[in-house]
C-alpha cells in the first residue's frame, strides 16, 4: 500500500483535493496534446504506449522520493497527474480494436509489464536509502 494513502478514514484537505484536480487536469491536456501530435492510428498506438511507462516512470519517482515523507498534497497531485495523463482506459480501448491481432496481444501483454519495471525503477531511483531517513 501507498504510504500516506492507506488510511481510509482520515480527512482529506481542501489542498488535497485541489492538488488532484489540478493534476488531473494538467495531466489530461498533456496526454491530449501527445496524442494529437500526428492523427496516424500507429502514432496514437505507441504514444499511448510511451505515455504509460513514462508515466509511471515519474509516478514511481515521485512516490520513490516521497515515502516516508509527510506530504499529502504532493502526494495527491501526483496521483491526479498520474490518472489524467496515463491513459489505461484508452489503452485498453486501442488493444481490442486495433487491427491485427498479434499486435494487439503484444501490446496489450507488453505495456503492463514495462509500465510496471518503469514504476519500480523509478522509485528505485529516487526512494531515500534506510542510512539517509531520519
């Protein structure tokens, strides 16, 4: 479980809830404006695919550098960033109703698992060392 995140009855603040929305919304219009960059189904394929292992790359570089620290707002822009610009609905979307099946298995099968080393090596780069907390 996410540090900071794993107490369901804890209150949210107001900053809080702006730093999602924000984040959500900043997320959203960089994600658009990758995907628009070129109107090829190929493009839109694979800046969907590069879209969610970098953003999980910084999601787990932000929450790397963020364990163990006490920053619920920074936390919660980070996860609305994160949900507005990786795109996993889209992804899902692109993988059954891409034409040719073996690549959609592949990219369906494929970008979880580099999203995933990408999250790790992020927070892998940037979690402190047990020597450095206080």
């Amino acid at each position: 479980m996410i540090e900071g995140l794993q107490d369901a009855d804890r209150r949210r603040s107001v900053g809080e809830y702006v730093a999602v929305t924000v984040g959500g919304a900043v997320g959203a219009a960089l994600r658009y404006e990758v995907w628009t960059w070129r109107a090829t189904p190929r493009w839109q394929l694979m800046s969907t695919f590069g879209v969610n292992v970098f953003g999980c790359l910084v999601v787990g570089a932000a929450l790397g550098y963020l364990w163990s620290r006490p920053a619920p707002v920074a936390r919660a822009g980070v996860f609305g960033l994160a949900c507005g610009f990786t795109t996993f609905g889209l992804y899902a979307f692109q993988a059954v109703t891409h034409r040719g099946a073996w690549n959609s298995v592949l990219y369906l099968l494929g970008t979880p698992v580099v999203a995933l080393i990408a999250m790790a090596l992020g927070a892998a780069i940037t979690k402190p060392r047990p020597s450095s907390i206080r």
